[in-house]
C-alpha cells in the first residue's frame, strides 16, 4: 500500500453575522473542491452550495477550483455570491458622495 501525504489547510467562509476558519487535513494534490468538500464547513452553514461557490487562496481568485490543487497551508476562501454589481455599487457611493 502506498503512503499517503497528508497536508494542512484552512478553509474559511463568512457571512455579516458568522464567519468560520476550519483546519482541515487532505491529500496531497487536493483540488480547492475538493478539499473544501473534505472540510465540515457546510455543517456549520447548511445553506451553502460548494458546487457553485466562487474560491480563492489567500484573496487570490480561482478561475478552476476543479484542477486548481491546494498546497500545505493554503487558506481555502469561499466567497458568497455578490448581491450588486461591483460598478454599480461604486456609481451609487459616487452619487452619495456627490450629494
């Protein structure tokens, strides 16, 4: 039987009210799904979908979190999805502070 590594990682989420940093033991060669999916963060927040959750490692954004492999002592990200457009969101604090 071959040897498995093992590595360390962190796996975080949050909302306004509740925000939640796991340590987290996989594989070596561990995609960022896949290790997120290893994590027990959904018990912690039912509501979320690691299907079509958007990830990052250390605020850098993963384009394929499905072929995109963690390293010891990442910190896995999920981000929440945005509720308006960032454009948008910057338009209205303009027009706020043109007021």
């Amino acid at each position: 039987m071959e040897d498995v590594n093992m590595i360390e990682i962190e796996v975080a989420y949050a909302l306004p009210e509740k925000q939640k940093i796991l340590k987290v033991q996989v594989e070596e060669g561990s995609t960022i799904r896949q290790a997120a999916q290893q994590s027990t963060i959904v018990d912690e927040f039912p509501e979320l979908n690691l299907d079509e959750a958007k990830y990052g490692i250390f605020g850098k954004a993963s384009r394929a979190p499905d072929t995109d492999t963690v390293r010891d002592g990442d910190r896995i990200e999920i981000y929440r999805p945005l509720i308006i457009d960032p454009k948008q969101a910057r338009a209205n604090r303009a027009a706020k502070t043109k007021k």
